[in-house]
C-alpha cells in the first residue's frame, strides 16, 4: 500500500499520471480541485475555501488508507504542510510514501492544456485565465506559474523529478518503475 504525493503546477499532467497509476495500481486518486470545487459549490467564501479543501483532502486520504487502498493525492504541493501531512498520513497508516513532481517549464504547453481540458470550477482556464469565481480579466499568469515553480515543496530524497515535455511512452515506465521499488 502506499501513497503518491503528486506535485506540479497546473496543467503539469498530475492528473493524467494519476489515472494512469489508478489504472495500473488499483489506486484511488483523491483529486484537490474535484474537493475545492465541490467545497466552492458549498457555499464556502472563497478567501477560506483552501483551506477547508485540504482538510477534507486529508480526511479522505486517511479514511482510504484505512480502508486499505493505495492513494494517489493530485495536488500541487506549494506548501510545507502539504508535503508534511503527505508524509505524516502515509507513516500513521503504514503505506509507502512515494512522491512524484510534474515539471513543465514552457508555459505555452501549460497554457493549451489548461484551455484543453475538461474545466472545474476552481481551475484556472489558460495560464492568464483566472478561475471563474476570480472573475475573468486576464492576470500576470506568468508570474504566477514562475512563483508556483519556485515554491514546490518536496523531500529531501527518494522522489522521481519528471519532464512532462516528454511524451507519456516515455513517462509511464518510469512511474511504473518507481512505484514498485
């Protein structure tokens, strides 16, 4: 049993490494913006949905875990305290703790992935393209991805760094092989 961090700004390909480790592995993916949408949908401010979406996050990751099923978390991991409940969670539940970070640093890939996919309220629409409910003039969205890359958090070691400009033929086999060690 075990438990994948994912991390990477958006459009990154968290999502789609974690259907594909679901697929492969029998996981359960516990997906940030499918919580921080639904938290949204409830009625919580947006000021303190956040925080309300991690909460649950880790909740359902703890009760998954309980239940004996490897999880996948696909979030982005910009702050120490998301990295350290990943660890924390992973450790009380005695599942592997794996950690897997999606870089992609040309933002016009970012940018057609983000237009491309199938959109959540609580996502960003294009890299200057804010969520809907932060309304809808463009902002400084490369200022923005440039921060987020600079505030990933990860762990000291045994974590698998991934170029997301590579084609997933070539991506697969090494979370694969990752998550089997």
């Amino acid at each position: 049993m075990f438990l994948l961090q994912m991390s990477g700004v958006p459009g990154s390909g968290k999502s789609t490494l974690a259907a594909h480790v679901v697929d492969t592995f029998g996981a359960v993916a516990i997906d940030y913006d499918v919580i921080l949408t639904a938290v949204l949908d409830g009625g919580v401010e947006v000021a303190g949905c956040s925080k309300a979406a991690y909460e649950v996050l880790y909740a359902v990751t703890r009760s998954v875990l309980a239940q004996g099923r490897s999880v996948v978390v696909d979030s982005p991991c910009f702050w120490p305290r998301i990295l350290t409940e990943g660890m924390d969670i992973a450790r009380a539940h005695n599942a592997t703790y794996r950690y897997i970070e999606c870089q992609v640093h040309d933002l016009k890939v970012v940018d057609e992935r983000l237009r491309q996919r199938p959109q959540l309220r609580s996502q960003r629409r294009g890299v200057s393209t804010p969520p809907v409910d932060l309304g809808d003039q463009p902002d400084d969205g490369a200022a923005l991805f440039r921060t987020w890359l600079d505030r990933v958090q990860r762990p000291a070691d045994n974590y698998l760094l991934l170029d997301m400009h590579r084609p997933l033929s070539d991506v697969l086999p090494e979370v694969d092989l990752y998550l089997k060690a």
